[in-house]
C-alpha cells in the first residue's frame, strides 16, 4: 500500500525536526551542559486518588 503524500510529508518534518533537536543537543553540551540540565524536569504526576484506590484495593480484608 502506498503511503500518501501527506503521510511522507509528515515523516519528513519529523525527520528535520529530529535532526535540529541533535544540533540543539550538540551545541548544549559543547557549552558545556550538563546531561540533567538537558533531560530537564519530571513532568509526569501521580493521580492521588486513582493510586490511594488501587491500594485500597489491593490490601489484604480483614477477617472480623
């Protein structure tokens, strides 16, 4: 099946834009950066509620 122009099209920015984030990277780290400073910050939290359920859920019954 032949991909569409729009899908090569796609694939191309893509592919430009991965080129320019290694240059980025390049120029960081002959400026002397560091790799914590580059990968940046966490930025993935923690549903308070959906975990305070799962362990809920998953503690052992007590027997009464």
């Amino acid at each position: 099946m032949a991909r569409s122009k729009r899908d090569l099209k796609t694939q191309r920015t893509l592919q430009d834009v991965r080129h320019l984030r290694g240059l980025d990277r390049m120029a960081h780290f002959e400026a002397g950066g560091s790799l914590e400073d580059w990968r940046g910050r966490h930025q993935i939290y923690v549903d308070r509620r959906r975990e305070a359920n799962k362990r809920m859920c998953r503690r052992q019954a007590s027997e009464e």
